[in-house]
C-alpha cells in the first residue's frame, strides 16, 4: 500500500500529516512555507510512495467556502497536471486550528510552544487526515 497525505494549506504555510504504508496510524510530517509546497512534495514523492493527497477544504459556519479555497483549487490543478496518478481529495477542516490548539494545551506543552503557529499547522492536518480516515 502506499501512504496518505494530509495538507492544512494556509497563505504562508502548509501544516503536513502522513500515515503509515498500511493507511492505519497519522503522524505530523513536517510545516513548509506554501511557496516551497510542490517542491516539498517532489522530493517526498522521490522517496515515498504516496497514493493520495487531502486537502483541508476551509469553510465559514454558514458552511459557504472561504476565499482559500480558490487557492486551494488552483494548486491542485497544478498537482494533477504534474502527478496525474496521484488522488486528490478534500476534508471539511472546521475547527481543526482549535482542536490542534487544545491538543497542544492539554500535552502540558508550555505557552511559548502552544504559540507555535508551525506546531498548530502540522497538528491541524493531522486531525484534518484522521477525520478523513474516520479515526475521529
């Protein structure tokens, strides 16, 4: 089998999470600035063989799309022209930021490391790869 991405995709950086080869366990990956994502995912690709890619697909409570998700569209169309095989694939990404920003608390973290905004990105796509994978 081959692994899962998940992307928390933001203006500045992207918040990455990855399973296992098997699809079973979600681990925190890295954060990049978003200018350096597809070169990020090229070298990955090199090394890793990964299946498919889900994006957080932002919204505002009245569930109408935010003006990321342009953005958002944009870089995918860009992933599928240069890796056609690879699935791309979305996840309601509602309240991930705080759910990550809880986690980060209730691990006793300090308050310089709960400010970490990085930290917050990678822990949001992992929560954004276990709600696709039904975890939680």
């Amino acid at each position: 089998m081959a692994r899962i991405l998940g992307i928390d995709y933001g203006l500045k950086r992207c918040g990455i999470a990855a399973t296992d080869p098997f699809q079973i366990i979600v681990n925190a990956l890295d954060t990049v600035e978003t200018k350096n994502l597809e070169s990020f995912l090229s070298k990955y690709f090199e090394t890793e063989q990964v299946e498919k890619i889900v994006f957080g697909h932002p919204v505002h409570k009245d569930g109408n799309d935010t003006y990321l998700v342009k953005n958002i569209q944009d870089f995918c169309k860009k992933l599928q022209n240069k890796w056609p095989e690879k699935i791309i694939d979305f996840q309601d990404e509602s309240f991930t930021s705080v759910m990550a920003k809880d986690a980060i608390m209730m691990s006793g973290a300090k308050k310089k490391k709960r400010q970490d905004k990085a930290l917050v990105d990678r822990i949001s796509a992992v929560i954004i790869l276990q709600k696709y994978l039904k975890h939680i």
